[in-house]
C-alpha cells in the first residue's frame, strides 16, 4: 500500500516532485521504468516505489524526512531509464532530472553510501540472486548502478561479510573473480593481492577516497585492515589510471567505512576458536534528518601457528630461517565517521580509521613488527548551479612498521600519504555527464633508513565524458600526470556499451595505465636506481552480461601488456626496467537462486606469460594460478541458515624461472547460523573442513583445519 505522508512534509516542493514522477510513469508506463524502484533511503531505510514512501511514522509520531533527500539518486535511476526508451532528448524528461537535481540536497557522489546488493558472481547482500542492483562510485568517480557501469566490479556489503562470517579483508577477498592472493602464513602475516594477473603493487587501494598504502614498498597491508569497521568494498578490475593516476593498472579496491544514520543503534559481536583467536567489536550509530555519526572499535587476537618451514635449500624464498614457534598477531582499531547538511545544500562529511597491530614471524634480522595503519579525510559538496555539482575532498594516510629481532629494536619505516582532489561535475541534458577534476599527492617518507629522497609530488589533471545514445553507452576518459621525480604521463581510457535488450548488455573497452616506482626501488641506499621510469600498460576488454528470472551471470575477456616492469638486474646488482609481461584471462561469473538455494559462483581462467628476454621468456609470472573455481551456497531456513564455501585453485610457481611449484589444492568451509532472537544471532564455521596441507607462497604454512563461533547483535 502506497502512503503519501511522507510529501506533507515537503512543503515548498513535496508536490511537484510527486508530480513529475507520476507523469513520467504515466506517459512512458511503469512496465517501461520497471526496476528503477525500489529504492531504500540512506537516511530513513524507506522504500519508496513510484517517488512515494512506503510506512508510517516512527514509533515516537516523528515525521519521515521529506524523500527529497533521496533524490539526486532517483534522478540517475530515472535518467537512464527513460533514455532506455529513446525519450531522453524530450522537453520533459530535460525538465524532469532538472528538477530532480534542482531538488535534491545531495550531490550525485552522495550515493556511495547507498549500496545494497553486489554482483558479478561475487557476494549478493540480499536474498534473492537477482535484486536491485547497487549504487557504486569507484569505477567512474561518479554514482552509477552496477548495471550502468561498463566495468567489471564486484561488491561486497556489510551483510555479505556477517553473512560469510568472515574475519579478515584477506578472507573476503580470497574468493573474487580475476583475484589472486599470495600469504605468508595465516591471520595478520603479509599478503599480496594479484588482479588480473598484474604485480602485487599494481593494484590502487583506497579507503573512504583517500589513497592508503606504503610509498616505500608500493603494497597495501590488507592483513591489518579491520574487517569490523567495513560497511562494503567495491572492486573494479581493469585499468583505471585515467581517473585515478598511477598504481591502478591492474584496478582498484575501494573500502568504505561503516556510516551510520537513521534511529541510536548499538551493535557488538564476539567470537572466538581455533588457535586461541578471539575478536570482539561494538559500536553505536545514529542520526537525524541533517546529521549522521558512526562509532565502532574493535580487536582481533590469535596464537598462531609455524608460520615458515625455514630456510630452503637450494635458497632463494622463504624466511631463510628456523624458529618452531607460534607466530601470533594481534589488532586494535577504532573508526569514526560523521556527516552534515547545511542549509542551502551543502554535505560535509569526515571520517578517521586507526588500526594498531603487533604482528610475530620467522626471520633473520627482524621477527616481530609493530604496525599502524591510519586514514583520516573529509568531503564537501555542494551545487553552484543546477547542473553543476562540486566536490572537494582532502586526506591523509599513514603506514607505519617499526621492527625488532627478540625484542630489540632494528628499524622503522614510516610513509605518510596527504591527498586533495577537487572534482566538478555538470549535466548536460538527461543522458550526458560531464566530469573535471583536479589530484593532488604528496608522498613522505620516515625511516632509519637514510633515503636519498625522502619526499614527492604529484598533480593529476582529468576529465570525463558519459553519455548514452539510445540503447548505446560511453565513456571517456583522459589524465595527466605530473610527478615531481619520473615528469609527465599520459593514460586514456575508452569504454561502450550496448543493450541488445532489456536484459543483455555487450561491453567493450581500452585503457592505459602506469606505475611510478617506489620510494626502495628508487632510493634505497645500495639498491635504488634514480633513473627508473614508471611502468605502463594497455588493456583491452570485451564483455557481456545478462539477467533473467533465475539470477544473473557476466563473461569477460582480456589481454594487459605491461612494459617496463621493473625487476633486479644482475648486471648493475640494481632494479631496472628490463622486463616486459603478457596477460590473457577470462572471467566468468553467475548468481541464482536454485531450488531456495543462494549459488553464486565465479571462474578465473587466466595466462600472465613473462616476455622479458633471456631464458625466462615465456615462463608464468610467480605466485598467480592460471585457475580458479570459487562457488557459494547459502540457504535460509526459519530461524537458521546454513552455507558453504568450496575454492578450487590451480598449481603456480613462486619462482621466475618456474622451478619451484606450488600444487594446486581445494578448500571446502561449512557454516550455520541460528536467530536466537530478533537481534541476535550465534554463528559457526568450519574452514579447510578437510585439512588441506596447501601453501600460497613458497615454505609458509597456510592454517588446518579450525572451527570458530560468534556471537552477534545487531537491532
């Protein structure tokens, strides 16, 4: 049932709102813009279907805020689906996002927090394989539904990480199409993420927008990133220097921090199992019709096991040491995220993450870090004029590894990341978006080490263009670069897609990217080389998705020729840009609902070929498998529901010269939950249910089998 209280409230401009939506349904027909609705405001968590609200007041007789909040969200909705049928160069339709966007207190960035469901084959938050597709941000910079974008991405929300119990970013991302993972040795030990095949520091990470990582290694430490202060990830594969500058060759990762709003809601979680691992967290949200805070820590603490077989023989890997004992690790972390709107329109929002860790490790000159990890950045929005929206953003990011041996300190390596970006966006009729921007990066580092260098600069200038045309969509994008050590760079990117009907889409796309050194391959005394040029890419991609009744699937096919890479030369006894790589793979993914069974499913089909001359022409690159089977099940029965989890993984090597393999393996998890009452919720899991011995990078142990339970409440 319908209920229009919620435009009593809307006194100025709750009526004409209603009116346009209702005329626009009424001229191109509901079955037309069928699946733009419903949509769930993030203020309220409302439905709304049609532009109206559906449900009362609260239960203290307080008015709803007016669905205007909501609409600069419905207009990208409406937008495409009138261009769909062919109606967007009308005066109406013009006059409609007009409105809408006039209307509206949000800027079109302010959707990255409206995520509900994800896809690709990867996790879905709501029952039912085929829901509404989610608001995502990180493939465009702009707010896009992932059936829109004409990228591969994949999302993972906060009821997908409840859902599959996990305990770590690493355990969420083990599962993912087109990624591979490299880890030395369980919870906390160091991890290398692998997309599409590219190098481990190929891949651009943010958190909140701010870009987080080590400038001296060039990797980001998802090991000591705190799952509990996630509210979803946002994965985009391919190229994506165009928008974002160096490191995205590969893609980016996005991870969004829990937000908050809506009625005072505490939540708290505790848990514990195999090798003494114990986790706890709690948290409050809230917030009104102009504010909204969130506020959460929590800790993660285990035991261990061996993590390193020691030191090998004929050498080469591993720790090159011997130490039996217990590598344990330990995390604290804290999150606070809080936003505002002012009259007039304009959003400001910030956010701080600090995660503390004390990670121990088989190792020759060090065996115990202590770590942190820190983001901190705030927004503002805002709309100078009707078409135009603005967003300028700032933030700084610190990794920090201070390093002992038996407890005596040896070294610290400290990197502090501060980023500012200004970013305009302007409409330009209902199907035409245009975007410029502005980046700013400055890199630091603090080490006992004495670098030559100990800081950098970089400027990126970028623009975009989308637009559709019919059942045809673009995009193009061009960046410059200006860094303060390697000069000028140029990347590009081009995508299009077509809608053969209303459930088929075919994509193409090509993109080029870069790498600039870091600061240990540049400037470490001894080993840096100054004159190394950045690393640079080009991709190609076609696609084709589509969905149905019983769910959704997606295929995707690529090639990336990276030049340049930078690998040690023997000659010079120093890095050099002497290698050169070619990766081909194919993506498959699907997520239906089966006889009330959720099955998601992914495959990864991948050859990441070394061209480098010399007698490692040819060869596979280290640590990536050439393929990968990933398939979830997850069923709801009353008050229990019950999942498993089966990764099939095919033999790498850890070596250039492809002669030291890893076997592949197989990995079956089993998991149950039990409703105890409305807001509680006890849940078990058994991973490697079969005690798989299998090992992701050379000599380190991956865990046995373990069992761990949780308990959860959440209102």
């Amino acid at each position: 049932m319908r209920s229009q209280e919620p435009f009593r409230h809307c006194p100025r401009n709750g009526k004409r709102v209603k009116d346009l939506l209702y005329a626009t349904v009424h001229q191109h027909g509901k079955a037309q813009v069928r699946g733009i609705f419903p949509l769930v405001s993030p203020e309220t968590g409302l439905k709304y279907y049609d532009g109206i609200a559906v449900g009362d007041h609260d239960a203290r007789g307080a008015s709803r805020p007016c669905p205007l909040l909501f609409a600069s969200s419905v207009s990208v909705y409406f937008k495409h689906a009138i261009a769909r049928v062919g109606a967007e160069d009308t005066m109406q339709t013009r006059f409609l996002a007009a409105s809408l966007l006039l209307f509206s207190s949000y800027s079109i960035h302010a959707a990255d927090d409206t995520a509900a469901t994800a896809m690709d084959g990867g996790s879905t938050g709501n029952a039912g394989a085929v829901s509404s597709a989610p608001i995502i941000v990180t493939a465009t910079r702009t707010a896009q539904t992932a059936d829109e974008t004409l990228a591969a991405v994949t999302v993972i929300t906060r009821q997908d990480i409840e859902r599959q119990q996990a305990t770590s970013v690493v355990d969420l991302l083990r599962g993912m199409p087109g990624l591979g993972l490299s880890n030395n040795g369980g919870l906390g030990k160091a991890t290398s993420v692998f997309l599409r095949g590219t190098e481990s520091d190929h891949v651009l990470v943010l958190i909140d927008g701010v870009k987080v990582g080590s400038a001296t290694l060039g990797t980001t430490a998802f090991q000591d990133i705190p799952i509990d202060q996630i509210e979803r990830i946002e994965i985009v594969r391919g190229p994506r220097s165009s928008l974002y500058g160096s490191e995205a060759i590969g893609g980016v990762i996005q991870i969004f921090t829990r937000k908050g709003g809506g009625p005072l809601k505490p939540y708290l979680s505790l848990g514990g199992g195999s090798y003494k691992t114990y986790n706890a967290s709690a948290g409050v949200s809230g917030g009104g019709e102009r504010g909204w805070f969130n506020v959460s820590t929590s800790g993660i603490s285990t035991e261990g096991f061996n993590a390193c077989n020691g030191k090998p023989s004929p050498g080469g890997a591993g720790c090159f040491t011997y130490e039996p004992d217990k590598d344990g690790y330990r995390n604290v972390s804290g999150s606070v995220r809080a936003g505002y709107r002012f009259d007039g329109g304009i959003e400001a929002d910030a956010q701080v993450l600090r995660a503390e860790g004390k990670n121990k490790y088989d190792g020759t000159t060090t065996n115990e870090s202590q770590s942190v990890q820190q983001v901190a950045g705030g927004r503002l929005r805002f709309s100078p004029a009707t078409p135009w929206h603005v967003a300028l953003a700032a933030g700084r990011s610190r990794d920090e590894s201070d390093n002992f041996k038996d407890g005596v300190f040896k070294s610290r390596f400290d990197t502090t990341r501060d980023t500012a970006s200004l970013q305009n966006d302007v409409t330009l009729g209902a199907a035409h978006l245009l975007t410029l921007g502005l980046d700013y990066q400055n890199d630091r580092v603090d080490s006992t080490t004495a670098y030559a260098v100990t800081s950098r600069r970089d400027t990126g200038v970028f623009t975009q263009y989308q637009g559709t045309f019919g059942p045809q969509n673009v995009q193009l994008a061009v960046r410059g670069d200006d860094n303060e050590q390697f000069g000028r760079r140029t990347t590009g990117g081009l995508a299009w897609g077509y809608d053969l009907n209303g459930d088929l889409r075919l994509t193409a796309s090509y993109g080029t990217a870069f790498k600039a050194p870091t600061f240990n391959e540049l400037y470490f005394p001894g080993f840096g080389n100054p004159n190394l040029r950045p690393e640079e890419s080009q991709s190609y991609e076609l696609g084709l998705r589509g969905k149905g009744a019983w769910g959704r699937w997606s295929l995707n096919a690529y090639q990336t020729e990276v030049n340049d890479l930078i690998a040690f030369d023997a000659a010079t006894s120093a890095p050099a840009n002497i290698d050169s790589a070619r990766i081909r793979g194919l993506e498959a993914t699907a997520a239906a609902r089966v006889a009330e069974w959720e099955v998601r499913a992914n495959l990864t089909l991948l050859d990441p070929e070394n061209r480098a001359t010399g007698a490692n022409y040819g060869k596979v690159l280290p640590r990536r498998a050439q393929e990968a089977l990933n398939l979830d099940l997850d069923r709801a029965f009353g008050s229990y529901r019950l999942g498993a989890a089966l990764q099939a993984v095919g033999r790498r090597y850890d070596d250039l010269a492809n002669t030291r393999e890893l076997s592949g393996y197989a990995i079956l998890n089993l998991r149950g939950e039990y409703a105890l009452a409305k807001a509680w919720r006890v849940q078990a899991r058994i991973e490697n249910l079969f005690d798989k011995d299998y090992q992701t990078a050379a000599f380190y142990n991956q865990p046995g089998r373990g069992f761990f339970v949780t308990l959860r409440y959440r209102p």
